[in-house]
C-alpha cells in the first residue's frame, strides 16, 4: 500500500505541475483486510513492527483526506491477470471486467 501510495502522490504531482485537476481523495482499493486496519489503527503489536514507517505514511495521507481505502474481494482482483497463471474461464471473466475484446474474433 506505501509503495501505491507513493505513486498516487507523484501522479498527484505531476498532474498538478501540468495544470490538470485531480479529483481527491484518491481510491486506493486493497485485498488484504490486514493491512487496511493496520493502516487504518494507530495501535501497533509486536509483530508490525518492521513495517511501522510505511503504516505511518499511509495513516498520514489517509488523516489528510488525499487518499481513501477501500476492500476489494479477491476473486475480483483485475490484477491477477498481469501477475498470476489463471486458467482460460477466470481470464475470460476479467477480460470483460476490464472491457477488453479480441479483436480477432468473427464478427
């Protein structure tokens, strides 16, 4: 999530240093319940520890209104296509999710 963060911020920047508007807060949709309530809870335990900088930076722009967090369900993660071997239903169904045709198909 820092590292999407990161990212949105210097879109955010560069989209500004061009002269278009952004509209905020930006969405940022995550599968990991984990990590929302962590970015979203100030309380740490012993085992987030290691990740406590890139929590803060995340619960800042969330206490700053630039970003939201939302859930999003696993089996409709639209990255999976780019990153995961799925078998040909599963790429189908996130194809459409994603608008894309086959341009080879008859018509």
């Amino acid at each position: 999530m820092s590292q999407s963060v990161q990212e949105i911020v210097w879109i955010h920047q560069l989209m500004k240093e061009v002269g278009l508007a952004t509209s905020l807060p930006a969405k940022l949709w995550c599968d990991n319940k984990a990590a929302l309530h962590i970015a979203s809870n100030s309380v740490f335990h012993e085992r987030t520890k290691h990740i406590e900088i890139d929590c803060h930076f995340v619960r800042d722009k969330i206490k700053e209104n630039f970003i939201s967090t939302g859930n999003v369900r696993s089996s409709d993660q639209l990255g999976d296509l780019l990153t995961k071997a799925l078998n040909g239903t599963r790429v189908k169904y996130l194809c459409n999710k994603l608008g894309l045709i086959n341009i080879y198909a008859p018509t």
